[in-house]
C-alpha cells in the first residue's frame, strides 16, 4: 500500500527543519514519498516571500536531490490562487486512489491555526495529520480537539528532532552577513548566493 506524506510550506528558504521533520515522519511512518509542496504566493496575505515561486522551488528540488524519498512538487504553483491545502490534497487523493495513505504533515506552530485553515473539515477527510513538535510551540491538542471536529481520530503528535531553524531568521541572518551554513542544504546557499536572494552577496562565503 502506497503511504504519501505532503509537507506544504513556504520554503522561503527551506532548510534543515523542514527535511529532519520529512525524514523523521517518513521513518515513523513508514512512508513511500514525501512530497514537499512550495505554496504559490496568496494575493490576499499582506506578507508575501521573498523568493519567487520558482526560486523557492527550485531550492526545494536542490534540497530533495539526494533523497529519493523527498519529491519537491509544483502542484500548487500550476493552480489559480488562492492555493489552500485542501485543494492540493483532494488533487493527490484523486491521482493516488482511495487505497492509499495520505497524511499532511505540519510543524506544531501551524497546528496553532488549523481552526481557520480553509475547510478543515474536508481536508481532515482526504489525509490525516501528522503535527512534528517545533522549539518554542506547545500543542494543546485538547483544546484543538474541541474546536475542530474530527480531528481527533485524524491527528497524530511526534516528538521529532526539534531543530531551532526558521527561515524568517534565517534571511535575516543572511541580510546581516551573518553565517547560515549548516542550517540548510550547501546546494540550497549556492543558489541564495548566486540569486542574490535577502540581501546577501555573491562574495559570501558562507
Ligand atoms: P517562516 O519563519 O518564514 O515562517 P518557517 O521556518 O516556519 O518559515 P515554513 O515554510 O513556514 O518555514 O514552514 C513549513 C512547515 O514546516 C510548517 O508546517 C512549519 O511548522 C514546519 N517547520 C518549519 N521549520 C520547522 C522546524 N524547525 N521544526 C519543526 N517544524 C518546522
Ligand atoms: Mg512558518
């Protein structure tokens, strides 16, 4: 049986967070794939990325080149905006077949706002959940429980590495000249540096 984790984010850029939460659910799960799903930009949201959906992608495909098990996925960037996750989820439950698993994993920070995620409902019926904990967020599933229906039987916690990575202090750290080696794929910074992407100058060496 085929078991297909999604991780959607705005991969702006992605970095070591983001894969040791895929490596680790694909472990614990025991996953065929993971797909890692860069969101187009919302027209809506009065903060867009920095990078443009190509360039995030594309640093997502630099960062999954040498796992077989991650698949970076343009599924959100060939639909109209707005893009939300139940759509992208309902498209890959449509091509996978109703045998398959399909879980949506997410960090335990955007758990926090699953309430307002746009047909929460639906979106619980197409995949379960798999919510990674993240330094600095503490999950009460209990009172999310309570406020979203269903969710319950759908939502599985996992530990995870807890890596203290983010991409909002990454470019920030990049803007200041600062070193971000190590936090991210050396194949990822190669084309920060060559993009000339927040600030940073194809002089920095690291
Ligand atoms: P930003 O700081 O710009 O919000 P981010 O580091 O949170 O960026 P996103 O693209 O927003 O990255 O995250 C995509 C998904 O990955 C989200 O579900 C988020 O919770 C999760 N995630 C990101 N970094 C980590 C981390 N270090 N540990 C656990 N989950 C993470
Ligand atoms: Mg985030």
């Amino acid at each position: 049986m085929q078991r297909i984790g999604v991780l959607g984010g705005t991969f702006d850029p992605i970095h070591y967070g983001h894969l040791a939460i895929a490596a680790e659910v694909h472990w614990a799960l025991g996953l065929t794939t993971v797909y890692l799903v860069p969101a187009a930009h919302q027209p809506l949201k009065d903060t867009q990325p920095r990078a443009s959906a190509q360039q995030r992608l594309e640093m997502v495909r630099r960062a999954c080149a040498d796992n077989a098990a991650l698949v970076a996925s343009d599924i959100e960037l060939h639909r109209p905006p707005p893009s939300y996750t139940v759509d992208t989820l309902t498209d890959l439950r449509q091509q996978l077949g109703v045998q398959a698993e399909l879980w949506f994993i997410l960090g335990a920070d955007a758990l926090n706002s699953l309430p307002r995620w746009h047909r929460i409902g639906d979106l619980l019926h197409v995949a379960r959940l798999v919510a990674v904990k993240r330094p600095g967020t503490a999950p009460d599933r209990e009172a999310l429980e309570q406020t979203v229906p269903g969710l319950r039987d759908r939502l599985v916690l996992l530990e995870g590495p807890n890596l203290e990575i983010s991409s909002s202090l990454l470019r920030e750290r990049i803007a200041a000249g600062r070193p971000v080696r190590y936090q991210l794929p050396d194949s990822v910074l190669a084309y920060i540096q060559q993009q000339q992407l927040y600030g940073s100058s194809a002089a920095t060496s690291e």
